[in-house]
C-alpha cells in the first residue's frame, strides 16, 4: 500500500482527492497546490469564526445587560442557588467585603469571595421550603425593619397568669400586679414596607404545633445571658400552651446530667424535644463565677474574664445541640466588669485596664474560633440574637432609672438610633468572619421601639407600700411575658424555615 503524504492526508480532509498514477501527476500537483491554498484558508476563517464567538460570550457574562440577567444584580444569588452550585461563597471568611446575613438571609455583598474553602454564613446545599421554591425568593424580605402596629383585641400565644414556667422570673408581670395590658395589642409588621410578593410566603406567626413536630427529636438551646432566658421562657410557654396533656410536659430530674439538661430545660415528651436555657454571660470563661461557684472551693480565685477560653461548662451543654440561640451584650457594661481593671485576662495576663469594647471584641472571637472548630453545620445550626435595648428614663439601672409611666410604644416616626453602635459593629463585624453559618436575629430596632414592655415596678410581686419603696429600683432590661419576646421567637420561627434546612425544609 502506497504511504500518503502529509499534504495527501490534508487533502483528504478537506474532500481533494488525489491520484497516484503518473499520467495523472500534472493534474495532481495542481490539485495539491489547490489544497495548500485552500486548507489553510479553511483553517484561517474558522479560527476566527471561533475567536468571534467566545468573545462575545466573554463580553455577554462580564457586564450585567438585558442579554445577560444572571449577573444583574441579586440574579447571581439566583442563579447558584437554582442550579445549586456546590461551592457558591454566600459568605467566606477571607472575603474582602463583609457581608452580613441577618435572619431573614438578606445578603448586603458588594463583591464575592473567588474562595471555595467554605461557604460560609449560609449552607452551600440548594435551600427549599414547602413548595419547592428556592430560598433566595424570600432574599428581598427583611423581618428586622418594620413598625409596631395596634391590633384590638390581639389574643397573646398564651394567656396572661397562665404559663407556670415564668414565675418566679421578673417576667411574671402579670402574676406580680401590672393593672395595664394594652402593651400585649401590639403586633411587629416587619413586611409592612416591603412591596415584593414573596414576602407573603414567610409565616407572620408562630405556629407552635408545627414548631413542635420540625422540633422532634431535637434539642434546641438558649445560651447567653437573662435575655437569652427571657426568650427562652417565652418559647417553652408558647409550646407549652398547645400541648393538650401539660403532664406530658416537665422538668428533667435532678439526676439528670448537667450536659444534658443545663440550667434551665423543659422535656416535651409527645415530641421527644427538649429546649434548655445555659448561662454564660460574656459566652467566656469567668473564673469565680457566682453562678459556677464551686462549692468546695476553700480559696476561690479572683474573679476575671477569661477572654481566650470559651465557658466549658456551659459549651459541655450546647455543643451536641441542633438548634443554637446565642446572646451575649447585657452584661459588658462597667458596673459587670468592674470598669475594665483587673478584671480582663489572656493566657496568665491579667490587663491592668482594657476598654470594654476591646474586651467584647476579643471575646467574641474566641466564640467565633471555638464555633468554627467544635460545630458541625451538617447537623446545628446557629443564630445568634442582636443587641436588646433598654428604656431607663432619668437614670441608669443603679442609679434611679425608670420606665413605669411608659404605656404605649415609642412612635415608629422617631428615627431608630443604637444606643452603642461600636459595639453592634463588633458583633456583625465578627459574625461577617465565621465560616460556619450563622443568621442573625437582628432585633435592636424593634426592640427600640417598645418602651412599654418591660417589667418596671412588676419584677416582684410586691405590697403596695413596697413597691412605692422600690420606685428607684426598676427593670427597664427584661421583658414582660407575654410581651416583646414573643415576637423574637416568632422571628426565630420565621428565619429557621426561611433557611429551609432539615425538618424546617418540608411543610
């Protein structure tokens, strides 16, 4: 068999026959000079057919245009989630924009990490809830900015008095003498600004049967400081009103391990969950802790922060957890840490004098590495509660403060101001680096509003004559059950199932 030449081979390719016979071979060599020409030109035009082409793909990708609406905007989110690209960076700790997820998953990004070692503040998986539709519908809907509304004859989720796991909180306005209940007919509108249909699709309420049953199984956890418990005996009252058989409803036995039970917990035993309360304050170490005071100790050390360490104790109860509710802001004030001297330590330093603010930053980032490195997002998830605002007029907590004569909700036209907005910054600064997910139950500016909600004068169930004797004693912090903290749970209701994970996935 005759071995063809390239040029041959070429030829063949292009469809040019050529002939091997030499009285052919005049013609042949006109033919292949045919092919030399015209390859090449094949060639050449389709190269640039080809560099056209991409291009134009290039350009139609870089640059939002009505050619191109996945990069417009909040459209990449959609797009990611909608083909559940696995690796999409909803938030990274090396990002170079922090990037803030509240509760309601509402991204504020202004550029994207390119990394792919985490995913960040929400979960790499594809989101769903109920129908199927992803969860980036529900991206434009803030649940945190809104305004108090008066609705007449708004029934709480409990009644008032009726609830035995508040007393003998200072929550039990109620059961301590409060004559007026016009601060339970007000109710958040936190979509009442908001324009897209989606919105509709996040419940406005607290469906605490349904809470219940995605609870099966499960233990959630309040961690934090008289806040956070705030807001956990209001949801174990919530859940406990709708439990036909309240028997079926208890409190673990003292033999029951601390891990397991942590300093306050409630069984539902029709649903095999358990919701528990953990104090720790400042989320750190504090050694001689009143509240963790060993009873032995013959020489109890002195009492500091240790600003590097988490709290073990109260890690040992949250850390196998499936629903984690941190908080922790309440207590980093002067007067709790004795101004910042000699108070604050690191390793065996223990600082002469540090800013509180430097100390709350410190702190929270021992809890930021300590989540990262001991929580598994597969199975927990994570919120943390924002700042709760006080309303003491005239005075701070020890100084003769008051909030008695407050009746109705400070007006929504009076512009929303935080009272210590360095220290908020610290903690959505902080909450921007983790790599674990965690959503952020933004609830200061609600919370601003509503001067009316606290205790005061009905933290105790006091006499008539006691109570004119605690005028200059009053609780402007916590909040009145029923009352503000309702709202919160409904809020954590609202953004579990808007994250779509687990048994909050399905109806």
């Amino acid at each position: 068999m005759k071995k063809l030449k390239i040029c041959e081979k070429l030829c063949h390719l292009v469809g040019i026959s050529s002939s091997s016979s030499s009285s052919n071979n005049h013609h042949t060599k006109r033919k292949i000079s045919s092919a030399h020409f015209g390859f090449p030109f094949v060639v050449a035009v389709s190269v640039l057919v080809l560099t056209a082409t991409i291009l134009f793909m290039f350009l139609s990708v870089s640059r939002p245009s009505p050619l191109n609406p996945i990069v417009d905007g909040n459209n990449v989110i959609r797009f990611y989630h909608r083909f559940s690209f696995p690796h999409w960076p909803f938030y990274t700790s090396n990002s170079s924009t922090s990037n803030i997820i509240t509760g309601d998953n509402t991204l504020a990004m202004s550029n994207f990490s390119s990394s792919h070692s985490s995913c960040g503040r929400m979960s790499c998986d594809e989101k769903k809830h109920g129908n199927g539709d992803d969860s980036s519908n529900y991206g434009e809907c803030d649940m945190f900015d809104g305004e108090w509304t008066k609705v007449e004859k708004r029934k709480p989720y409990y009644p008032p008095g009726s609830c035995p796991f508040i007393k003998p909180e200072p929550f039990a306005c109620h059961e301590n003498g409060r004559p007026d209940d016009q601060f339970l007919q007000w109710q958040w509108q936190w979509s009442s600004k908001q324009t897209t249909a989606n919105c509709n699709n996040i419940p406005r309420s607290l469906n605490a049967t349904d809470f219940l049953e995605r609870l099966r199984g499960k233990r959630l956890v309040f961690v934090g400081d008289s806040l956070n418990r705030n807001m956990y005996v209001s949801l174990v009252c919530i859940l406990w009103n709708v439990i036909p058989d309240k028997s079926r409803v208890f409190r673990p036995t003292g033999s029951t391990p601390f891990e397991s039970r942590g300093d306050m917990s409630l069984v539902f035993e029709d649903y095999n969950c358990t919701v528990v309360f953990v104090w720790t304050a400042f989320l750190v170490e504090e050694t001689n802790s009143p509240v963790r005071r060993s009873q032995t100790a013959s020489k109890p050390k002195p009492k500091t922060l240790r600003l590097d360490v988490i709290d073990e104790v109260a890690s040992s109860v949250y850390r196998d957890a499936d629903i984690l509710v941190f908080g922790s802001w309440h207590w980093w004030v002067k007067a709790k840490t004795n101004n910042g001297i000699n108070y604050f330590q690191e390793g065996d330093y223990l600082y002469p004098k540090m800013e509180i603010d430097k100390a709350y930053k410190k702190a929270l980032n021992t809890w930021r590495r300590w989540i990262d490195k001991h929580i598994d997002a597969n199975k927990t998830q994570v919120l943390f509660r924002g700042h709760s605002l006080s309303h003491y007029v005239g005075g701070r907590w020890n100084t003769g403060g008051h909030c008695h004569l407050e009746r109705e909700p400070i007006m929504s036209n009076e512009t929303y101001v935080h009272p210590s907005p360095s220290q908020a910054k610290i903690l959505e600064d902080v909450l921007g680096r983790t790599k674990t997910p965690v959503m952020y139950l933004n609830i200061s500016k609600l919370t601003y509003y509503r001067s009316d909600g606290h205790p005061s004068l009905y933290a105790k169930n006091y006499t008539a004559k006691e109570r004119i004797a605690v005028l200059e004693i009053q609780d402007c912090s916590h909040w009145c059950l029923p009352g503000v903290a309702d709202t919160w749970n409904e809020l954590l209701y609202a953004s579990l199932l808007k994250a779509g994970k687990g048994s909050f996935g399905r109806l």
